[in-house]
C-alpha cells in the first residue's frame, strides 16, 4: 500500500476513510476541505450549524462526512442552484439527487477552466518564437535558471518543485494555528507531518502570472516582487527589517493586538530564522530587476481576462466584492 493510499481511496486526506467516492480530481478533493473550516469558510463557533457541527467532529464517533449533507441541503434550498446542477450532471434529475461530490466536482471544474493558463510569453519562447521577451526579461531568465538558483526549487511547467522549504518569511496572522498552541503561529508543513525537521517549511509555489497575484508568500508578508526575491536573497536581514505596514492588513481593531504577536516573540523569532533552507545569494538591483521582468513574462495572455470572469450576482444572493 502507498503512503497515500492509507485510506484506501488514494488520498490522504482529514477526512481519511470518510472521503466520499467519485471525486474527479485532486482539485476536487481540495474543495471539500475549506467549506468545513473556521478560518475558512465555516466562520467561528456560535455563529452557524455548520461550524457547530465541525466543532463535534472527533467526538462521540461523529466524522467530517456528517457535515457535507447540511452543506448540500443549502444549496438544494436554492432553486436557481437546482436548475443549474439538473442541467449539468447527467445523474441528477431531482434536487435529492445533489451530493456533496457534484458541489466540489463543480468548483473543480470551474476553477481548471477559469484558471489553467498555459499562453504566457515564456510559453511562446519555449516554443521558439524567441522575438517574444524582451532583453531584459532574456537577462532575468539566464539569471533564474543559473546564477540566482531560483530554478533549483521553482522548475517544471509550473514552476515549482512541489517541494517544501524554509524561508523565514516573516510571521503575523492566524495561520494553520493548532488548538494546544499558546497563540496563533504557523508551523508549515510540520502541522501535518508532524516532524520537527518540517518546521515553517512550505510548498514551493508555482510562478505562473505571478505578477498578477500580489502580495507574496503564504501570508502575503511582501506587497511586490522585487521585495519577496529580496528576501529569498538574504532572509534573515529582510526578516529582521520587515515592518508590519508591509502586510497591509485591512482595519481590524479586535485582531490588530494578536497579529503581530508572534513576530515580537524573541524565541519564536529565533526558531523561524534557524530553520530557513535557502542560502543567501548576492544580486545587483539591476539583477533582480531582471529577474522581475522575467517573472512578468509568466503572464498568461488571457491571465487577466479569464473566459467566464466574474458573475454580476451568485444564485444564493451573497454579495460579491
Ligand atoms: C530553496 C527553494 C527556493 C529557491 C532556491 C527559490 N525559491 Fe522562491 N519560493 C520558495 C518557497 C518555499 C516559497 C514560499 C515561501 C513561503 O511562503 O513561506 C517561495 C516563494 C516565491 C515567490 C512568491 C510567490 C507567491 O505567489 O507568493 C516568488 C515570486 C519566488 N519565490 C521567486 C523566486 C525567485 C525569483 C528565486 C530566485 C532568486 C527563487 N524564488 C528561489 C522556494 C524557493
């Protein structure tokens, strides 16, 4: 059996055995899991049946899958949502016949084609059009695929390697928090491993229209690209002379005291900066310049005019913003 089959249905997920069948994709087994969370979508205790619900998960043999009807029965009150999952889904004639797995098969579905994007000028260059970047950009790639290393984590078509480090980004917010730590603090990848050795590591991401995608770093710590390289190039400086403004948090009074918490703990500090991976590397402004404009040309041609876009209003009548 493979590690990732421990549950018998090819993915090792919180729900473990309790995955429903007929996921089509692993985007699709993804989508379950924010509907249930309370930093997510499921809001925070008090608040709602779903979140009370997912507070008993765990206990008296209640299961994550006990949560996914009452999702589902929500979006069967909604007529609009009928129709559009009738027309949709060969096996669905009547509204009992929505399950949870259509739901996320539908998020699945919408999220692959609205946002794969594979008609970036780097594409068109790899594909010998070489008139397409720009010098500077040709300068930045040389520099990212050699002496600036950035390929030995970012490689593939994605541009990552799906593997996970240590940066010392700088800590503020919620996070992964776990329920025993003191406060909030986020410990990467050792929150599902839980092994000392993945302290604050996380995913490689993929560099695909970047640029459109600000701010950077799982937390968002940095607002522009030529920040977050910068600190990939020397973190343990950039980590020390990070400002909290550089997050640009909307006001949030009741929060403001605790987001910061973790970034002004000496000890915990001292832990995140002992961890980081990547080993400086010296760059010219000119150099990471380059580097920039390179990144720029990971701009899917459609990267900003998506086919569907977004709709003027949702059936369940939630506000869009
Ligand atoms: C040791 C592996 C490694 C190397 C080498 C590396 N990166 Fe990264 N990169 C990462 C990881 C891991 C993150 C996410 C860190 C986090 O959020 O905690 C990241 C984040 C980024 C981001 C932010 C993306 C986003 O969507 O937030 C950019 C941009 C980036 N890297 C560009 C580069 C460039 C340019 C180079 C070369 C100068 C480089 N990286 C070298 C591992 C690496």
């Amino acid at each position: 059996m493979t590690k990732s089959n421990i549950f018998g249905n090819n993915f090792n997920t919180p729900a473990q055995e309790a995955l429903p069948k007929g996921l089509d994709n692993i985007v699709a087994v993804q989508a379950l899991f924010p509907l249930t969370r309370q930093f997510e979508m499921a809001g925070n205790p008090g608040e709602n049946e779903i979140i009370g619900l997912v507070s008993k998960v765990g206990k008296d043999s209640m299961r994550i899958d006990a949560v996914w009807p009452v999702i589902t029965n929500r979006i069967r009150a909604i007529p609009e949502y009928v129709e559009l999952f009738k027309n949709s889904f060969d096996d669905i004639d009547n509204v009992f016949d929505i399950k949870i797995t259509h739901i996320v098969n539908s998020i699945a579905a919408f999220q692959i084609h609205e946002w794969t994007s594979f008609d970036s000028p780097f594409d068109d260059y790899l594909n010998g059009d070489k008139n397409v970047l720009s010098s500077n950009q040709i300068k930045g790639m040389e520099l990212f695929y050699g002496k600036a290393n950035c390929s030995s984590c970012h490689s593939g078509s994605l541009l990552t390697n799906q593997k996970f480090y240590s940066l010392g980004i700088p800590q503020f917010g919620p996070g992964r928090t776990r329920s025993f730590d003191p406060y909030a603090r986020d410990v990467g990848r050792m929150v599902e491993t839980d092994d000392l050795n993945d302290m604050y590591k996380f995913k490689t991401p993929a560099l695909r229209n970047v640029s459109l995608t600000a701010p950077y770093g799982h937390n968002g710590a940095y607002p522009t690209l030529e920040g977050i390289i910068k600190h990939h190039l020397n973190p343990k400086e950039m980590n020390k002379i990070w400002k909290p403004k550089l997050a640009n948090l909307p006001k949030a009074k009741w929060l403001e005291d605790i987001d910061f918490v973790i970034f002004s703990d000496k000890r915990e500090q001292e832990r995140i900066l002992s961890s980081i991976d990547i080993k400086p590397i010296k760059l010219s402004d000119k150099e990471i310049y380059y580097l920039v404009e390179f990144l720029k040309s990971l701009t899917g041609k459609s990267g900003n005019n998506r086919p569907l876009g977004k709709p003027n209003k949702v059936p369940s009548g939630l506000l869009i913003d």
